[in-house]
C-alpha cells in the first residue's frame, strides 16, 4: 500500500530541507496527468513523463477518503501516453482534469519525497513509504516531515483535481 502525507509547501525552501537531510535527488520529472471521471474514492488517470519519454496508466483507490493518505495502487507503464488516452476515451471514460507538474524525487531509506510544483496550484511535498503497515509508515512519515519543520498545520488533504476544481470555480 502506498501511505503519503501531502504538504504545502515552499520549494526552494523544502528542497534545502530535504538534502539536508541526506536525502538522495533520484531524478526530475515534467508530468502531465490526465485524470478521468470516476467516483471516488477510486482514481483513474494516464500519466505523461515528458523528460523521459515515458507513460503509465495508473488506478488507485483511496482507502482513507478524506485524508487522503492510503492509496490502493495498480500502475502500468504503456507505450504511447496520447493512444491510452484515446482508447480510455472510446471506453466511455471522460477526460476530468489535467494536472501539470514539475517534480524533484529524493530518496532517503524507505522514504520517498516528490516536490513538486504545480501548475497553478504552487508548491507540495508528498512524503511517501510503501508497507503494509499503515500505522508504521506514518509513523516513518511523520518523523522525518518533523525533521523538515512540517507539522499538522501543513498538511493538504485534498487531492490535486480537488484543488483544480476549487480554482476553477473561483474564477
């Protein structure tokens, strides 16, 4: 199971954080995500990493709604990012929202941070383990997000088409 807790934050300032933590910089990723109209708590979406040349089909279901932080997860990487989009489309599944982000990936034993900073939304920190146990993995989580000053006050339970959509309807 992959257990995240989502934080605001500062980039720059999260990034100095994080390597000063000894934390390893595993590499850069530009991502477009297309996100399909599915109930929740389940996730839908088809994930471009244009930098690299690749892309995955991704479902998830949210096992904690709400909060956000436990994640059932199924991820395949396919050959042609535009072609899945299109046979999801013929499916009968409805493009929702498209989220962009530029995202730093660091590693650091069991822990995995991905700063990211999105397209009009600003600047997050997943910190992410992947275990069964969900109890030990925030616990894992939540002592290294002390070390970086992050507390409950930082936490951002919604997800990014959430924050999306809550924009949009500003506007």
């Amino acid at each position: 199971m992959e257990i995240e807790v989502k934080f605001r934050v500062a980039f720059e300032q999260a990034r100095e954080a994080i390597e000063s933590l000894g934390a390893e910089l595993a590499g850069e990723e530009l991502q477009e995500d297309v996100y399909f109209s599915i109930s929740l708590p389940e996730l839908l979406r088809v994930r471009k990493v244009e930098n690299i040349g690749r892309a995955f089909l991704t479902y998830k279901r949210i096992a904690d709604p709400g909060r956000n932080e436990e994640f059932d997860e199924i991820e395949v990487e396919v050959s042609d990012f535009e072609r899945t989009v299109e046979i999801l489309r013929r499916l009968g599944f409805q493009e929702d929202i498209v989220v962009r982000k530029r995202r730093l990936v660091y590693r650091l034993g069991e822990v995995t941070f991905e700063l990211s900073d999105v397209e009009g939304l600003g600047a997050f920190l997943d910190i992410e383990v992947i275990s069964d146990d969900v109890d030990e993995a925030k616990r894992k989580i939540w002592k290294v997000a002390r070390r970086l000053g992050l507390g409950e006050e930082d936490v951002e339970p919604r997800l990014y088409q959430e924050l999306i959509r809550e924009g949009q309807y500003r506007s």
